[in-house]
C-alpha cells in the first residue's frame, strides 16, 4: 500500500470522526502539519508505531490504516459511562471533571478505607492486644 492511500485511509477516518488535525496531533505527539503531510502522503515512511498511535488516536484497527485489513472498526468495548462522557468533554471540560472526581475521593462516603492489622513489632508488651483490636475494627468496603 502507498503512503497516499494509508494517508487517504488516515484523512477519511479523521473525517469520519469530526477530528482535526490538531486533535490527533496532539493524541499521536506530533505537529498538526506532520498529520497532514501523512494524509497527503508526502513523508516517505510512516513507522508501525506511529501507525499505531494515529490509529488509537482515531480509534480504528491499525491493520486497517495500513491496508492489510477491510475492517476498519474496532471491536466494541464497553466503557463506563464515566469515560463515554469525559470523552465528549473538550480539554476544559475534562480538567474540570477530573477536579471533581478528585474532590469525591476526599469524601468518605464515597471511598472505602482500608486498615491493616500488621505489625513489625508484635513481640513488645501490649502489640499483640493491638494487633487484635485492630482486626476488630476492619471495615468492609460495601
């Protein structure tokens, strides 16, 4: 397969998923003009790694890209729901959200602790008492 047709591969899919050349480049770690150059098959050789990481980015079976498979899309993963709508989010969005999950993990109802009742020093007086109680007042997570 030529440069031109991965490139025309990685344009439709780009196209297909409303994403700019600033999106991928920024998801793949390159400038917005190398992306371009790659759809216009203007750079010689595209590494499997870097394949690898426009697919994810676009979210496309790499085999795809590359022409050694008809099947474009990936095989359906279920994400939580969590993830499905950070992903609508733009880059805003999505440091707000993580501010506020972050903010849950401070609050007790929404966390779990756990206690251990390990102790290097079980041998002293009154350790071993303490090892007990402490294997009394384990909590579960619900």
């Amino acid at each position: 397969m030529t440069n031109i047709e991965i490139g025309g591969r990685i344009k439709y899919a780009r196209d297909l998923r409303n994403a700019t050349l600033d999106d991928i480049a920024k998801k793949v770690g390159v400038t917005k003009s190398t992306v371009q150059r790659y759809e216009n098959g203007k750079i010689n050789a595209i590494k499997i790694p870097v394949v690898e990481s426009i697919a994810a980015a676009l979210n496309v079976n790499p085999s795809w890209i590359i022409g050694k498979s008809d099947i474009m899309e990936l095989p359906a993963q279920k994400l939580p729901a969590i993830i499905q709508y950070y992903n609508q989010l733009n880059d805003i969005g999505k440091r707000e959200a993580e501010k506020r999950v972050e903010e849950l993990t401070h609050l007790p109802r929404y966390t779990f602790e756990i206690k251990a009742a390990h102790n290097d020093y079980e041998s002293e007086p009154g350790e071993l008492e303490k090892m007990q109680e402490d294997l009394l007042n384990l909590k579960k997570p619900d």
